[in-house]
C-alpha cells in the first residue's frame, strides 16, 4: 500500500476530487493547509495598510491505495490540479506498511494482499 499527498490550489480541489472519484478513489482526507514552494512574496491589503504576503492558504490532500492504483492516481492528480504556474503545488509518495480499523481493530487488507496472501 502507498500513501499519497498532495498539496494543491484550493481552486483546484472540486476539479481533483471530480477526477479522483472518476478513477474509484473514494477515500481520501482533505485538509487546509498553509506554505509556500517558488511562489514569490507579494503584498496585500488590510484595512488600509500593506503587508507581506509570504504564506499561500493551500489543500491537503492524503490517499491511501493499493500500489497497482498509484500511478493512475497521480496523473489523475497532476491533470485536475495543474494550471502550469509557480504554486500548483506538489505529490508525495509514501510507503504503508500496515494499516487498522479502528471500528474492528483488525488489520485492514488492501487489492494487493488480496492477490498476494503470502505478501
């Protein structure tokens, strides 16, 4: 199993989400989040005086899927999110070496163990 985060455009997230379920991701958790990569410092206004803007509000995105799903889940995440300027944001991948339900305290079973029961 991998995790998969995303921090993206807060814009872009009805457009990710769209194209996440269209995929079959239907487990996700979303956060807000704030930060700043290559974006620039601007200035902004409030209540008449200025001041430095240095952090951007962005969204968090985290996925945990099968491996199989992982490549198709990023494209999925670059085409919904991208608009091709500084801040778009960033995917990182995670490995998950085991994950529980809290409701059951069993161990959760991804496709992949399914298919491999030897692991």
């Amino acid at each position: 199993m991998k995790k998969i985060e995303a921090i993206i455009r807060p814009e872009k997230l009805t457009d990710t989400l769209k194209g996440l379920k269209n995929i079959g991701i239907t487990g996700f958790t979303v956060s807000q989040a704030v930060g700043r990569g290559k974006q620039k410092e601007t200035q902004g206004v409030y209540r008449g005086k200025n001041y430095k803007v240095t952090l951007r509000p962005k969204i968090k995105l985290e996925i945990v899927l099968s491996d199989y799903m992982v490549k198709q889940t990023i494209e999925t995440i670059v085409a919904s999110a991208q608009t091709g300027e500084d801040g778009d944001g960033k995917i990182y991948v995670y490995p998950i070496l085991e994950a529980y339900n809290i409701k059951t305290g069993e161990a959760d079973l991804s496709i992949d163990d399914l298919a491999n029961p030897e692991g």
